[in-house]
C-alpha cells in the first residue's frame, strides 16, 4: 500500500494513498443536498502532529482568514486524504474503508451526508482518487488488477465494474508499475501517467507510458513514448491546463544503480494531449541546460516556464541507496522555448513547499520545514512569485478548495 498522499483533482506533489475496497452505506440521515448552502465557500484542511498520531482537520469559510486554526475545525479523523468536486468536500478513510461526502451550509457547518465502503469488488491493487465527470459519473482505477469501478458521487452507489487490460508490468516485483492520478480530459478520455519503483534496478522502463480510458467505449489502452525513461505518476499541469509527462526521482536513482547506458533521457518533459497521445512535436531534455546529474521532478510549467528540482553535476551517487534521497538538490526555471534558466529561491523561506490545491485556475501550495516555523497557504501569482495568503496554526495544510 502507498502511503504518504494527499490528492485534489490534479496534483504534483503526493502524500497519503490507500487502497479503496467498495460497497455502499449511508453515514447517517442527511443524504441529499440539503446540509448543502448556496454562498461561496471554500475549504481548508491541516494535519496535525498529536503525541498518539496525525489527526487530520477540515475547515470552510467564505474566503480563506489571515489564519487558519485547526481548533476551530472539524476533526476528521487519523489517515484522512481530502479533496472535493463540485459542492463536496470527500475523505477517505483508508483504516476504515469508507469514503465520506460531507455537506457545507450556508453558515460554513460540515456535516457528514453519505458513504461508500469499496470492499467486496475484487480489486486489491493500489490506486489513486476517483475521477469524476460529473456529478453523477465517476471512476476509481484499479488497473493493477484490470478493473475499473464506476459509481454515483449522487447517491454514493456503485454503477458497474469493468473489466479492462491490466497496467503490464504492474504484477512484477522486479519493475512495479503504478498508476496514481487521473486527468478527464475534454476529449472524453480519462488519462493516467504511469510510473514505476523498480527493485532491480537494470529493469526501470525505457519509455514513458499512459494509461488511456476512453470514456463512450469503456477501454484502457496504453501508450508508450520512446524518447523518454519512464516518469512519475501525476502530470505536471501548465497554468494554462496542458498535461506534462515529467521526471521521476524512481527512474533517476535506478540510473545511478544500474549498468544501463544508453536510455533514454530520464530529465525530460512530453506533452500529452486531451485525446491521450503524446504531442510528436513537443520534447525537452531539461538535464543539459541545467547542467544537472539528475533531474528529479519537473513542479509545474507556468507560461513557458518549468521549475525544476535537480542534482548538480557535482554529485556523486551514495554506496547506498537508501542514501540517495538526502542529498541536497537545487531548484531553477527552465523557458522551454529558449532553454534559458533562472535561479529560483522563492521557497528558500518556506522549507518544502508541495501543492495542495487548485482553485480557479490558480495553483495553491503548503509547506513544512520553514526557518521560522511557520506553516503557510500560498498562491501562486507567477512562475517564481507567490503570496502567503493564510498562515496555520498548529498543523501543516494538506487541501484546500472551492466548493461554490
């Protein structure tokens, strides 16, 4: 099982995961769209560090405050993962199974309306958030084991089971493939980047690779692009909605164990279009304007320009593995068009900064590990500027949302 992922309709960074296993039950007695109000209201939800474990909290409010305080929040329980569609917020409940919708009134109360326990449906591989179409159509990936599960985010029901191919390589111990998020696109397909961690490390795959359901016919089929090393299993997005396969931290360690040496390039970006092939026109190798050993992620591209975590061509690869992940990497934009890049030290004061949300359009980032201590909501206003618009109290962001 992942653990350690967060989710929202698309993200970049990934912190808390589970398996979801299916059946329906209702919370309790408000089922329908009542609890629900009609002013704008957007949501808000911190972990909290507690001597028993992380307690996860949930907010809503009419704008984000100056502070965000989980003590005036509703308590939502230990291994919660957030996100929302339309009115809604959702959570997942990995230790109990369950995924709740909750209602926001006009008054910013949270109340729990309906749930859906995933258990008896067969599927036992591990998968990301659902994908929604509407409000009334949404699917759970369980590729790892060639099913997909459609139900109602209306009624929490579940509408049908479908069998598809299974994600190749996704059984293999040596290769490990792995789907996570998932991308509705407005060509009607539902498109998936697939990743791996492989434990040998000769065995990472050579190419990149989605995953493509095509939403009238109910088929997945997989498409491969060979000039690029396999990438991670969430896109980076432009602020203008484009999907980016991107690099992946997996992929670069195995280069640095293996005795592979003529891959593809592992720091590269493709561009995937909405009808699930990549863009034939589109390649950027970002390792050689950087100069970089290794690039590990690609952030986000805002306007035509990527932020890009990388190891300098200093580097040299720990004896063991395991070491790999504490060394200290930089961060640089990359124009995609020119290949010039700039030095980028926006997060410097803010520790580790990851996504947490997306709301008109605009990009919203937590952080950990700040000099001072401080955890922050900031919104993205540029390639490299970005507000603090909340700070919160007690516990790090982990979502946030509009609901209306």
């Amino acid at each position: 099982m992942k653990t350690n992922r967060f989710f929202t309709k698309y993200t970049v960074a990934a912190i808390m995961c589970s398996v979801f296993a299916l059946t329906s039950c209702s919370s309790d007695d408000n089922k329908t769209d009542e609890g629900q109000g009609n002013n704008p209201a957007v949501i808000a939800s911190v972990r909290v560090n507690t001597p028993s474990g992380r307690v996860f909290y949930l907010g809503a409010y009419d704008k984000f405050p100056s502070t965000l305080d989980y003590k005036t929040m509703t308590e939502i329980g230990p291994g919660a993962t957030i996100y929302s569609y339309g009115e809604h917020p959702y959570v997942w409940n990995g230790t109990a199974s369950t995924l709740t919708k909750y209602n926001v009134s006009n008054d910013m109360k949270i109340s729990s309306a309906d749930a859906l326990s995933l258990a008896g449906t067969g599927v036992s591989g591990t998968f990301g958030p659902p994908a929604f179409v509407s409000e009334t159509e949404a699917y759970f990936f369980a590729l790892n084991d060639g099913k997909i599960i459609k139900f109602n985010p209306a009624t929490m029901t579940i509408t049908e089971t479908i069998t598809v191919t299974p994600l190749p390589l996704s059984n293999d111990a040596d290769v490990k493939t792995s789907t996570y998020m998932s991308y509705v696109t407005s060509a009607k397909k539902i498109i998936l980047p697939v990743a791996a961690t492989p434990t040998d490390f000769n065995k990472f795959p050579q190419y990149a690779q989605i995953a493509v359901f095509d939403i009238a016919s109910k088929v997945v089929t997989y498409v491969k692009d060979t000039r690029m090393s396999m990438g991670y299993d969430t896109f980076a997005k432009g602020n203008d909605g484009t999907l980016y396969y991107r690099p992946s931290r997996a992929t670069s360690l195995s280069l640095d164990y293996s005795t592979v040496t003529s891959a593809p390039p592992a720091g590269a970006l493709l561009k995937v279009n909405p009808n699930g092939t990549f863009d034939p026109n589109f390649f950027v190798d970002l390792k050689a304007p950087l100069n970089a050993h290794s690039v590990n992620v690609v952030a986000y591209v805002h306007g035509d320009k990527a932020l890009a975590q990388y190891l300098d061509n200093t580097f040299t690869p720990p004896a063991k593995p395991a070491d790999w992940y504490n060394a200290p990497t930089k961060f640089a934009l990359v124009d995609l068009k020119t290949l010039k890049v700039e030095p980028f030290t926006s997060f410097e004061k803010y520790g580790t900064v990851y996504t947490v949300g997306t709301i008109d359009g605009v990009e919203y980032y937590g952080n950990i590990t700040a000099p001072d201590g401080k955890f922050s909501l900031l919104k993205q206003k540029g390639a490299a500027e970005f507000e603090a618009v909340s700070e919160a109290i007690g516990g790090s962001l982990i979502f946030v949302g509009r609901l209306r």
